[in-house]
C-alpha cells in the first residue's frame, strides 16, 4: 500500500490525500520509510527547476511528502509515526534525509527543519503537548526551526499576566516563513532567565515578512526571510522545555550530522548529473573524464561512509533525562566537516567534467551547483573542528 503514496505513476495520489497523513504513516516503519523517500527522490529532482526563484515554495512537493508518510515518519510509533526519531533508527533517519536532498536540496533543507522541530518536541515536550503537536503534524501542518537572529534585533519575551508573553524582535533565514505553521522559535526571557524555546502557531499569528532580505545565491525555493514576531502572544502550553534546553548537548551539537545527510544528498545529485550529462555528449571514453568520476565516485562514497559513522557513533537519546554519549556532538562535528570538505572537492571536479555546456540553464547542474555551494556555508565551521580539538586534547574519545 505503501506504493500508493508515493508512485510518481499512481493514480491514487489525489484520493489518498482524503485518507489522514497519520494512517499514512502507521503504515511505515523505518526501513519503509527509507524506501519511499528513495522512491519520491526523482519526483523531487524534475520538479526542482519550477521553483528555483526567488518568493517560490515547493508546496507541492511537501503534499509528496505528507502523502507519503514522511512528514509524521520522524514521530515515535505511539504517535502514530514510524519511529525515525528512535536512536536505533538513525541510519533510517539520515537515508531518509539524504534521499530528499538528492531530489531537492531546497526540499531537504525545509524538511530537514521540520524534522529537527518535531525532534525536539518528543525531547522536552510533556506529553500532552507532544500528541497536540504530532496530530498538527498528521493533519499536514509543516514545522519548522527559527533560531537566527540580529544581536539588535533579538526575540524577547515580555511578561503578561497569566503566563503569557507579548514577543519583540525578529529572526532571519526563518525558511519556509509564510507556509510552516507551527515554527519552533527561542527567544530572552526577562531579568536573564535564560533562552526560552517556544512554538508559535504561525498560520493563526502570522509575523510580518520581509522578505527582501532572501536574494540568495541558491536555495531560493526555502523562503528564508526575516521574520518579524513584534506583537504576537504565546500562552503557557507554547513554551518548549526549561531555559536553555535547546543549546543542551548532546542534542544541539549532534543534530548536524542531519543536514549533513542533506547536503551529502545534493552530492550525490551532483554525481548523478555530472554521469548523465557525459554518457549524453558520449564522452565516457574519455580516459580523463574517467578518472575524474572515479574522484568523485571516492568522494562519494567517502560521505556515505560518515554518515554510517554518524548512525553509528553520534546517535542522540531520545529522552532528555537519559546520559547522553560524551562524543557525540564531537563526532558530528567531523561528520558535518568532512561532507563540506567533500563537497567543495566534488564541485570543480564536476565542472570540468561538464565544461561551459554543462553550466547553462536549463542544464539541472546549474541550479544543484548554485544550491549545494550556498547550503554547504553553514556557519562556525572553524569554531567546529576547534570544538573537536579541544574535545581530543582533553583526552576524551570520540567513541
């Protein structure tokens, strides 16, 4: 049944979206889960060039996804997911995310957000809170993680009476601003409480947008634009965890080895072109256009190999009172450095393999090019590998 869902062939797709998401979802376990983004993975690709531009959002592309199952999948089986979030199921996890960013790395990187967010609502989440979200989640409502700020211009949280709060400030690279409707945000609290987690109901207190601020290189389909919550109210069932949960390792450090998994996904879509385009033109007998793929090939399978280290070495507890493993923010640090390092390798490999021909719209490597450079920048990436010294020198073990 599973195939209904996600065949690009089948005609039941309309009619499976009167059926709820989460009966879509029971029907998946891990492994499952990992077969159907695989399958939907060339969907995504030949969609991908129709909204590689500014103020566009794949929104057809997330209804993919729902009728798949895969948008409940990260929510553990009582709530009626497939259990990605379990740390038996990190391997699942990261194939799954790998093969959503293969198809679209803007896809990836949205989905990836609403997965960190329903991640870390199972964690510090009570439990009523956890099956109101997860039922948002079944009935199609996309998540997301806010968290970057202007210093200036930070989220506050100002005290009202009954345990509310008015919000003040902004965030930018709020992606998916405008269609996530749950967004996970962090804000001040006042008198210097601490950084306070909080999901705002977006699709009920809209914040104002600008979105000027989102003229990227690439990504342009993630609608990542200053988000401006001045305003808006939260109630006490809003607020996510104690102070400062969200910057709690384990769990922060650790998470990148998830857009990893993304970012080596748009890798592997790089590889993928960069084969088809040469075996297009008939230059597969090229004995240096044979060596280059076989870089690329070594490059490739040097990522797959760290994200197996990652389900291995860097796998997260599922509850915030369980020990977590002293190394394994550190082990995600490296898995996080070497796919970057491998993609900033593969990219000129790929483009003398394709020459200018293969740089022109609407050649697909245009577009994965732009895309793959921009979300390979994600920030700190010396502090990073500092981290990891300062973690080795101390004389702890990775694992």
């Amino acid at each position: 049944m599973i195939v209904d869902f996600i065949s690009p062939d089948s005609a039941a797709i309309a009619p499976a979206r009167a059926k709820s998401s989460a009966a879509a979802a029971q029907l998946l376990a891990p492994d499952a889960a990992v077969w159907a983004a695989n399958a939907l993975a060339p969907r995504l690709f030949s969609q991908a060039g129709a909204t590689d531009a500014a103020g566009t959002f794949p929104g057809q592309e997330f209804d993919w996804l729902r009728d798949a199952g895969l948008l409940t999948a990260p929510l553990a089986t009582a709530l009626g997911g497939a259990g990605l979030g379990a740390p038996a199921a990190t391997d699942a996890l990261l194939a799954v995310l790998r093969h959503v960013g293969r198809g679209n790395l803007a896809v990836g990187r949205l989905y990836e957000g609403h997965v960190n967010a329903l991640l870390l609502i199972q964690l510090f989440g009570n439990p009523a809170q956890a099956a109101g979200w997860a039922a948002d989640a079944a009935a199609g409502q996309l998540f997301g993680v806010w968290n970057t700020e202007e210093p200036a211009h930070g989220v506050r949280l100002e005290a009202l009476p009954g345990g509310r709060y008015r919000l003040h400030g902004a965030k930018t690279f709020a992606s998916g601003a405008g269609h996530v409707g749950r967004a996970l945000a962090t804000g001040a609290l006042p008198e210097g409480r601490g950084w306070q987690m909080f999901v705002l109901p977006a699709d009920e207190q809209p914040p104002v947008l600008d979105r000027s601020f989102w003229r990227p290189l690439g990504m342009r389909a993630t609608a990542s634009y200053r988000a401006d919550l001045t305003g808006l109210e939260i109630g006490p069932a809003d607020l996510l965890g104690p102070p400062d949960a969200y910057y709690r390792q384990p769990w922060f450090g650790g998470g990148a080895s998830r857009f990893a998994a993304v970012q080596l996904g748009g890798i592997e879509a790089v590889f993928e072109e960069t084969r088809r385009f040469l075996q297009c033109i008939g230059r597969t007998d090229d004995p240096y256009q044979r060596q280059r793929l076989g870089q690329m090939a070594l490059l490739l399978e040097s990522g797959r190999q760290w994200l197996r280290g990652a389900a291995a070495h860097a796998a997260l507890p599922a509850d915030a009172a369980a020990s977590p493993r002293p190394g394994a923010p550190a082990y995600a640090g490296l898995v996080r450095t070497a796919i970057e390092q491998i993609g900033l390798a593969l990219l000129p490999l790929a483009e003398r393999c394709v020459g200018a021909r293969g740089l022109l719209q609407p050649e697909p490597f245009e577009r994965l090019h732009r895309d793959l450079t921009h979300y390979l920048r994600q920030p700190a990436p010396d502090a990073v590998l500092a981290d990891v010294g300062r973690f080795v020198l101390d004389g702890h073990e990775l694992y």
